[in-house]
C-alpha cells in the first residue's frame, strides 16, 4: 500500500494568514492526489483533485500544487471557516490510502 | 442533487454482525462504482471497500477482508456492508461515498460523502 505523510500534524495560524500543509506520497503518484477538509463533526468536504484542480464550489483561496511524490495545499488567507483538519488522498493504486490529516487550529 | 445516506449502525458486541445500508439519490446510481470509508472516533480516514456498477468486481481492506462483505441493490439504489466478526476496532464512523467518475479510478475521488453512521463495537 501507498503511504501519505503529512506535515505538520497541527498548526497554529490566524485569520489572514498564508498556510501551506505538505503530503509525501511513499512512492510516485503521478498527480493522483486530492485533498478533503473535514469539520467538526461533518463529513469530509471534496477540495482538489489531480493535485491543482480546484473542485466546483470550492474558494480560490485554496490551491494545490505537487507530482511524483510531493504535494503541497496552500490557502492563501486563511477565514474562519477554514479552521478544520485537511487530508491528502492517493488514488494512484487500490486501496486508496489517506495522510493522517493536518489540523489548523487558532 | 446527489445524496447518500447510511442507516444501520448501532452497538454491537464483539463477535457479532450488522448490515449497514446506504440509500442513494440524485444520480445514475447503477452507473457508479462506490466506496466505504470509515473514520474511528477523533481518528482519520480509512478506506474499507469498493464495488463496481454491476456488483461484478469488489475489493477490500485488508483489515476487513473475510469479514466484511459489500453489496449493491441497484433496483433499489442502495449499497450494503455486511460486517461480521465485528471487532473493537471496527468502532467507526461508517460513510458511502461517490466519486467524481463512475469508474474504479475516478470512484476513488470522493465528491459526495453521506453523513456517516456509527458503528460501536463493544461488550
């Protein structure tokens, strides 16, 4: 199986504020590689897919960048609404693995 | 709009079974490959198993696989996780979820998640 590596686990950052996570894939994934955001109790909200494509809906403050084995989600500034844990995704290969997910706190 | 949602989860001792369903909504449903993904308690996500439209081709975690069996409805758009020889670590948060792409590799991108039912796995 593929393993996601994110860093850093938590961050502190406040509203305004440029954040950049990080997600090292095990092995080369092409750009096979999405990132969620989860809020506090709620599902996992679909951010970008193929490392820099910015889902329907989803603000341009959030982007991606990455291939082969690094990625990066960067937003821009950050809102108050953005305060939430971020995953990183392979779908290079079955099974789909996750990172264990980044949480920005304030 | 696309919408799934999971019923069946409640506690259940170690040893026993359940069937969790998922009743889906707003799209060609027997078109789509979907997934399970469950997330324990403050924990992260972990991908469980997939199926593909016709129910032809299924996969699994290996830390589900023998005891866990995926299944589709699609007279019915429903999709069902037989759990059997539950576990204390199968407590989860339990989510179908349906991809961006009705095949196996785009499946695995998940645009639309349910909001999950839990599992308790305990004695």
């Amino acid at each position: 199986d593929i393993q996601m590596t994110q860093s850093p686990s938590s961050l502190s950052a406040s509203v305004g504020d440029r954040v950049t996570i990080t997600c090292r894939a095990s092995q080369s994934i092409s750009n096979y590689l999405n990132w969620y955001q989860q809020r506090p109790g709620k599902a996992p909200k679909f951010l970008i897919y193929a490392a820099s494509s910015l889902q329907s809906g989803v603000p341009s403050r959030f982007s991606g960048s990455g291939s082969g084995t690094d990625f990066t989600l960067t937003i821009s500034s950050l809102q108050p609404e953005d305060f939430a844990i971020y995953y990183c995704q392979q779908t290079y290969s079955i099974p789909p693995t996750f990172g264990l997910g980044t949480k920005v706190e304030i | 709009e696309v919408q799934l949602v999971e019923s069946g989860g409640v506690v259940v001792q170690p040893g026993g079974s359940l069937r969790l369903s998922c009743a889906a909504s707003g799209f060609a449903f027997d078109d789509y490959t979907i997934h399970w993904v469950r997330q324990a308690p403050g924990k992260g996500l972990e991908w469980v198993s997939l199926i593909t439209w016709d129910g032809g081709t299924t996969y699994y975690a290996d830390s589900v696989k023998g005891r866990f069996t995926i299944s589709r409805d699609n007279s019915k758009s429903s999709l069902y996780l037989q759990m059997n020889r539950l576990r204390t670590e199968d407590t989860a948060f339990y989510y179908c979820t349906k991809g961006k792409g009705p095949d196996i590799g785009t499946s695995s991108s998940y645009e639309d998640w349910g909001q999950g039912t839990l599992v308790t796995v305990s004695s």
